[in-house]
C-alpha cells in the first residue's frame, strides 16, 4: 500500500464525508471480497469467532445482556459476541457496512440482532433513549473520530448505570510510527504527531485487509493518546477499570516487519524488540 499526504479537509463535516465514501467503498471487499480472506469470512461463519480470548475473559459474560457495538463495520465481531449469548445492536455510518452485517445475521438465523446506519455523533438521536448494558467498539474505530469528548458523552448516554464499557484499540506508540526501508532492512520510524490536533489525511490504494484491491481512497484520521480517551472516559461518568496492553495487533500494519500469531492477530517478527501493540480497555458506567 502506498500512502501520500491528502489536501486537509475544510473541515470535520468534509473530512467525515470523505470517511464514509472510503468505508463505503470497503464494506463488500472485506465482506465477500479479496479482504474476504483478511477478515476470515469462511471461518467465522463456520463458527470461528472474531473475539480474541482475552476480549471474552475481560468482559466477563455477556448471556442475556444487551451489548451496543458503535462502528461495527460489516458485524463480524458484533455477531460473535452474539453467539456469546449478548442481545446485540450494530451501529455504523457506512449503509455498505450496515446491509453486509444484516446479511450476515440473515446467513447465520441470528434474528435478536439488530444493524442501524448512523454517524456515531448521532447515536443518541437515532437510539431514542435506549441505554444498554454493554458498549463495545475499537480495532481501529476511535481514529476516525475528530472529538473524544463528545465520543465519551455519545458512550456514557448509551450505557446504563452499572453497565460496562469495553474497547480494544492499536497503542498510541504503534500509531505513532511508519516503515522506512533501509539498505539493511525496513526500520520503524517515529511519524505522526501524537500531539497534533488536525486530522492526518491521507490518499492511498487498498486496504489493511487486500493490500491488492484496486480502490483509491482518500481518510483523514485523528491521532489519541491513552490520555484523551481517559480523561474524556473519566470526565463523562466512567470509572476506569482496566487497561491492558499487548505485544499482538489485530491487523498487520507491515507484512515484512510482522507475522501471525494466532487467528485475527500477529506480532513483530522475531529479532524485533517488542512494544506494546493494541490495549484493552474496560471501565464501569457510574
Ligand atoms: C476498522 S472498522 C472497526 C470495526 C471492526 N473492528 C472491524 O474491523 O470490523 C471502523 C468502522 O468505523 C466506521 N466509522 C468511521 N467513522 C464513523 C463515524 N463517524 N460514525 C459511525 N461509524 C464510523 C466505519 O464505517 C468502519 O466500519
């Protein structure tokens, strides 16, 4: 994938606009295309989860509770955690994403779940008062967010008090970086400003999930800090209960850097020194 600065939005509405035509454009290629294989499509409707262990550890049981997945994509995690016993509900802007989700539930008879088409700025709006039990969401959602805050205010309305929030995302650290190819290897190299307030737009070909599809696409993604989620978590009504980081990532950022390590996950090839890859994060609604 090669990947060149973008023009910067106008402004978040234009560079929302522009988020939504690139998932769009994603939706059926992950879903029943050459990112098929990427998202173990076959698998998973076999009855292979897309939940990591420690996911369904953290949380606890999810049987008979209802679970909200804000930008769920295509379903894939949001049904599995409906095989888990959860009362699910999927949200995601992308109309592309919502009606491969609800195919899917259709193939696998999972007629308790629900898919709605909705900018997660508007969740509250669209969900009319409904509160749940469970909100989940991450693996590369909060980036295509412009405003934590109001992400939290969106998460805290939606979530009964005593209900939990739970999130796996990629470090800030790995965020953070890019690969250089050096006359001895490729090298990682610090390249995005963690700090930096704007949305990183970019234009590019493929996906994290077909490196081969022929879809030029143009995003515009904002960096987060451990802190911008906390704080924002923390200061809409969430206590924080646990963060826990890894040496594996749900995606491979860079197949010559990286290799699988267990279904839906790979780590730094040996000979690498680790860092802490993805987090899990879990906090309780007060
Ligand atoms: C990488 S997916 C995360 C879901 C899941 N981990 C997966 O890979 O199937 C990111 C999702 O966020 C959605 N999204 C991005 N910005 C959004 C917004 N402002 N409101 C609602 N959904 C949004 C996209 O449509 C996409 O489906």
């Amino acid at each position: 994938m090669s990947w060149r600065a973008a023009p910067p939005p106008a402004d978040d509405e234009e560079a929302i606009r522009e988020n939504l035509e690139s998932w769009d454009a994603l939706a059926h290629l992950h879903a029943q295309g050459s990112g098929a294989e990427f998202y173990r499509i076959e698998q998973w409707l076999a009855g292979e989860s897309k939940l990591a262990p420690w996911e369904i550890e953290e949380m606890g049981s999810v049987e008979g509770k209802t679970l909200l997945h804000m930008q769920c994509h295509i379903g894939t995690d949001t049904l599995s955690w409906a095989r888990e016993g959860a009362q699910v509900t999927g949200l995601d802007f992308s109309s592309n994403a919502i009606s491969e989700a609800q195919r899917f539930a259709n193939i696998l008879g999972i007629d308790d779940s629900r898919f709605i088409v909705s900018r997660v700025s508007d969740a509250i709006e669209v969900l009319e008062g409904e509160r749940f039990d469970i909100l989940y969401t991450g693996r590369g959602a909060l980036c295509w967010l412009p405003d934590l805050d109001e992400w939290a205010r969106v998460c805290a309305t939606l979530t009964k008090q005593g209900g939990v929030l739970y999130l796996e995302e990629s470090t800030p650290m790995l965020n953070a970086l890019d690969v250089e190819e050096e006359s001895d290897g490729s090298r990682l190299v610090l390249k995005y400003d963690l700090f930096n307030e704007g949305p990183v737009s970019e234009t590019g070909e493929g996906s994290y999930a077909s490196e081969e599809a022929d879809i030029e696409r143009t995003t515009h993604c904002w960096e987060f800090r451990y802190g911008t989620i906390m704080n924002a978590l923390i200061e809409n009504g969430f206590r924080i209960d646990l963060l826990n980081e890894r040496d594996e990532l749900f995606f491979d950022p860079w197949p010559e850097l990286f290799e699988p390590s267990q279904p839906n996950y790979w780590r730094l090839k040996k000979g690498h020194v680790a860092f802490p890859l993805s987090f899990t994060l879990k906090a309780s609604r007060l």
